[in-house]
C-alpha cells in the first residue's frame, strides 16, 4: 500500500502539517505566561482565548499546502503544545493517520 510519504520523508514537518489540521481542540493553552500569549498574535487565538484559532480542524497560523510544503505563521511564538509536538510521537502518528490515511 501506498502512502503520501516516502520513507525518506516520513518525519519532514514541513512536507506535512498534519499536526496542525486534524484537530481544533487539540492546539489549547496550557502552560504559556501571560507575556507568552501576548506575543500571539490576535487574528490566530480562538475566540474563548483558550487555544489556537482553527477553521476546519486546521489551525489558522499554518500557511500552505497539507502533504506538499507548509509551514507556521508564528512559528518563533507558537504555543507550548506547538513546541512539545515531535515528529513521529503519539500525537504525529494519530495525526497522519487521520489526514493521509497512514501512520507509517
């Protein structure tokens, strides 16, 4: 079977996003200060200021394509659960299955 990856990019984030499109209740505040927040740009936090605004499942702050080349808006500032998100862990793995069908 086939799927949207090769081996060789089965990791590569930034030919994938799926992290950041498979949920909207998944990117939420948790951790951040109140001067990590404020860094946030307004037009990508949710309207109940709880987490990450997302239209379709897919956070607003991810810019490009699912599968070919994306990338985030704020990366420098994106949200602790943005930052602890590793290539290849739990939440990647259910992420890609959901979106691309595979979790290999």
């Amino acid at each position: 079977m086939t799927n949207a990856f090769s081996a060789a990019q089965d990791f590569d984030c930034q030919s994938c996003g799926a992290c950041c499109a498979y949920s909207a209740d998944w990117p939420r505040f948790s951790l951040e200060t109140e001067a990590e927040l404020d860094r946030i740009p307004a037009q990508f936090v949710a309207s109940d200021l709880g987490g990450m605004r997302c239209v379709n499942d897919r956070c607003t702050a991810l810019a490009g394509t699912l599968g070919e080349s994306v990338g985030c808006a704020i990366y420098a500032v994106r949200p602790i659960v943005c930052r602890t998100c590793m290539p290849g862990d739990d939440e990647c793995l259910i992420a890609r299955d959901r979106l691309f069908g595979s979790a290999a």
